[in-house]
C-alpha cells in the first residue's frame, strides 16, 4: 500500500508542477505570421525541394521513395475510385438537383477554398462537410466521412482544382480565429501514452526514416487528400487519417468529423496556402 | 485570448480538474480505517477491493476524458479489468484496474501540462 | 501491487540504481563488429522488447545490430557501454528522457508505464551489448 501511496503522490506532484502558469508567449493570434513561420522553417530545413514539391510528402524528400513512386503514379492506385467520383458526383439526387447545384461554379475547381470558415453558423466547413450539408439539402442521407462514396466524390472535386493554390482565408472574426488557434494548440500538443504531438512527427523528425517508412513534412501534409494508401487498400479523407494517427500515438481517437478535427484541418490547410492542390495522392 | 484557454473551452464542456487518486485521497485524510481496508481487501483479491479499484480508475478516466486526452491502454486495461472480474479472478481484476487508474492519471498529467507546453514547440 | 512498481521510477530513476541483472554485461560488443552474440536471458527479454511493435519498438526510429529496417529518427544505437558507463544514466533515458531534453521526441517507457520496470533492465541489458 505504501508504494501506491508513493506512487500516486508521485503522479499528483507532476500534475501539480503541469499546472505552472504559461509562459508570456501567448499573444495576439497571427495566422499570417504563423504561416510564414512555419514555411521559412520548411524551406530552410528542406533547401534542395522546390516549394511546389511540398506536397508530395514523403516523395519530395526521399529519393528513393520517388522513385517507387514514380513507377506506381503509372498507373495510379485510385484511379477507380476517382472515376467512381466523378460519377457520383454527377449523377442527380432523387430530386433532380445534384451535387453541382450547392456549389459556386457548380462545385468545379473550388476545393482550394476548403476549409472555409463560415459567418453564418460560426464553424469551420470541411470539403466532406459540404458535400455532405448538400445531401442533407436535397433529402440526402449523409455519407460516411472516412471512405467509400464520400472520400471519392471528394477526391474528385479536388481533382478539378489541379493547378490552382491552397487559399483558405480565416477572416478577422474572434470564432475563426479561436478555431484556428485550437487546431495549432492541437497540432503542437502532446498526447496518448507515447507522449507524441502531431509536430514531434511532421516538424521534428520530417524526413526521417520511422520502421522504413519516410515521416511526411507537415508543410503539404494535406495538400495531396483524399489519399489512396496502401495500408488501407483504398482511399480515403484526412479525417480517416487524424484518427489513425491519433491511435498510433495510443491516444484514443476523436470522431472523424469532430470539431476539433476541423480545427486542426482548417490550420493544416491554412498552413499549405500557396501550394498546389494536388489530391487525390498516394501513400505507403 | 491564450490558446489553450480556447481549446480548453472548445473540446471540453466541463471543468478540468485533477481528480485525487484514491490512494492519495487516503494519505491525506490521514490513516482513516478506509484505507486500511481497501488495502486488505487488494491484497487478498476480493470483490470490494475490485470494486473500489474499477470505481477509482473509472472515475479517473472520466476526468481523463474531461481533458480530451484519454489513452488506449486505458482503456484496453479497463475493459481487461471488466472481462478478469467476470471470471471472478479479483486479484488480476483489481491489479488491471490499478493499472489503468495510474494511466488515467498519466494522461490527465500529460493534458494539463501541455496546456502550457505546447507553446515552446510552436514554429515561430 | 507488481504493476504499481514502474510509477515508482517516476520519482526514482534519476536517483535509483537498480540491482544489476547483468547477464548481458559479460559481452560488450566491439562497435561496428559484425559478430553477432548469441543472447540469453535478461539480454534476450530486452531484445524481444526492443523489437517488438507493441512494447519498446526501439527499432522503428533506431538503427541497431539486428534490425532489419534502417531508421534515423534517433540516433544508431551502438557501442552503448562506452557512452553510458553509468546504468542508471541509461535508465533514466529510456524511463523518461523528457526529463533531461524537454523537446525530445522519444516516448518515455518508464513514466507512462509502457515498459515495466523490471522490463527496462532488460532493454538496457539488450542495449549493452551493442
């Protein structure tokens, strides 16, 4: 008993100490200056990739691993399903209307613009979640987030924004902002049992070899999605991701489409503005 | 507004708060009859002290959840806990459930530390 | 009462040195040798670990004599016994090395009980012999 006892004090004491006051660095929210941050730090840690590169993960900084690459985008793993998505996407709700109709320029070349914060309700509105409002709309019932249909009429969509740049605005709006911020306390944060941050991964150890596997930099972590990776055997939405990641950490995992998955897409995504869109990708 | 005051407000509802471990909760209300109890009842493997012992952690993981930081193997030691007391074997019971008491407690540390943590990793 | 053992190092490991188990100590490995020894006991335990998916995957961001997957996350665990002549340094690496670099990116086995105590010394035995 008296070890338990030992022990747990122990543990109280550390929680204690956890409770220290923060430090003086949190100020004023400045997406902007974020963002130029977190680029320069890629640019300079990455020299020899060009900036459009980025969103190639693993394959932009490995050799290697491009190489592979190259061979398999012969014949691209999700062609399927991205035919498939272009055909759900097309085909007419029982109503008559179709996806088309709940987009501006009927929902071609406009996943740029996603996330975008809407003034309306307050949130941040995912790709997934729009395609999804818009089934809702014409009496719909909405799709699983993770994969199937969803991810392939997402894949899809983006598909036709290839060329265009990430431009994912949060406007000066205290709820954006604080979505924003919560999705970058969320990404630096550490949790689950093996103690890892989002950022221990994709900015400590980007480039690294993990178990033959090369770590993804976090700057174009989410500019080739939805992806087809072989782990699954098909494609899938970065929601699908968030939670894998999050097990792989032994953290127990939030709902795809929880908020503060949306957070974290909505700083993701703000993060690769300037770069291509380039989804649907491909990853081991 | 401090970022994690706004996260704090948007992925939690309630109150984040570390709960006192039970064990703790003995030590400070002194050598009460309680505790001596409870540590009887563990070491001979009994289904009051695997009933204390699930309580504890169970309550733990709550408040672990209060954070939105709950751990796997929490719950892989809880749900072993459950299945070990379902086949009477309270000792085993009782240890799994201590177990998944003090990683409960881990990741309600790890929550609130990181409130402030995380700040010195931020790319700036 | 065992598995309440590990939280102990929490509080301990920066000052505890555990008794030795020392099996794999008898060996030291030359660096860069190509002999592999044959482990056993304590040794063999900690290698098992330190391989394993599931416990200590060391392998997934070290590079070490055995592994068949390069990986550079960490640094190549190699001719230990030299840079660690003081177990207890070791220990305390692998328990928590937060505690000594804040920013590190290596889980700590010890404090958030992913590894047993008495499964450490085995890790550190394995590590020994590299």
């Amino acid at each position: 008993m008296r070890r338990v006892i030992a022990a747990v004090a122990a543990l109280a004491m550390l929680a204690l100490t956890g409770a220290a006051p923060a430090p003086a660095t949190a100020g004023k929210s400045n997406p902007a200056a974020d963002l130029k941050a977190f680029q320069d730090y890629f640019k300079t840690s990455f020299p020899k990739v060009p900036f459009d590169d980025f969103v190639n993960g693993p394959y932009a900084v490995n050799k290697g691993m491009r190489a592979q690459w190259e061979q398999i985008m012969q014949f691209p793993p999700y062609d399927f399903e991205l035919a498939d998505g272009k055909k759900l996407f097309e085909t007419k709700f029982a109503n008559g209307k179709s996806y088309g109709d709940c987009f501006p320029d009927k929902g071609i070349g406009i996943a740029q613009t996603y996330p975008h914060f809407d003034a309306k309700t307050g949130q941040v509105v995912t790709l997934v979640d729009a395609i999804n409002a818009c089934r809702v709309t014409n009496g719909e019932a909405k799709l699983d987030v993770s994969k199937g249909p969803m991810a392939e009429i997402a894949a899809y969509m983006v598909s036709t924004s290839h060329g265009k740049r990430f431009d994912v605005t949060i406007p000066d709006d205290p709820r954006a902002l604080a979505a924003y911020e919560a999705g970058k306390q969320f990404f630096y944060s550490r949790r689950g049992q093996l103690n890892f941050s989002c950022a221990s991964c994709h900015v400590q150890s980007a480039g690294k070899r993990l178990r033959g596997d090369i770590i993804a930099p976090a700057l174009g972590l989410v500019a080739a999605f939805p992806i087809y990776r072989d782990a699954w055997g098909n494609i899938g939405t970065l929601g699908r991701r968030f939670v894998e990641c999050n097990a792989q950490v032994r953290a127990v995992a939030f709902k795809p489409d929880s908020t503060i998955y949306h957070d974290l897409e909505y700083f993701l995504t703000y993060m690769d503005n300037g770069l291509p869109v380039t989804g649907p990708g491909t990853r081991p | 507004m401090k970022g994690s005051e706004i996260m704090r407000r948007r992925v939690a509802s309630g109150a984040v708060a570390a709960p006192l471990p039970s064990a703790l909760l003995c030590l400070v209300l002194g050598l009460g009859l309680a505790c001596g109890f409870a540590g009887a009842a563990r070491a001979a493997g009994t289904q009051a002290g695997y009933d204390a012992a699930i309580k504890a952690a169970e309550a733990a993981e709550h408040q672990a959840g209060l954070t939105h930081d709950q751990w796997t193997p929490t719950v892989e030691a809880l749900k072993a806990a459950h299945a070990a007391a379902a086949a009477k074997d309270f000792a085993k019971a009782t240890e799994l459930a201590q177990h998944a008491e003090a990683l409960a407690q881990l990741s309600i540390a790890q929550a609130q530390s990181e409130q402030t943590a995380w700040h010195s990793a931020v790319l700036r | 009462m065992r598995l309440t053992i590990p939280v102990l190092l929490l509080a301990a490991a920066a000052i505890l040195a555990l008794p030795e188990i020392g099996a794999a100590q008898q060996k030291p490995t030359a660096a860069g040798s190509a002999a592999v020894p044959a482990l056993t006991g304590s040794a063999l335990a900690g290698q098992k670990l330190a391989f394993s998916r599931k416990k200590g995957n060391c392998l997934a961001c070290h590079t070490m004599r055995g592994s068949d997957v390069p990986s550079n996350v960490g640094p190549e665990l190699v001719n230990l016994k030299a840079l660690f002549p003081h177990r207890k340094d070791l220990v305390a690496i692998v328990t928590n090395e937060q505690a000594r670099n804040p920013q590190t990116v290596m889980p700590p086995f010890g404090k958030n009980l992913i590894l047993s105590a008495k499964e450490i010394q085995e890790v550190v035995d394995f590590l020994y012999t590299l």
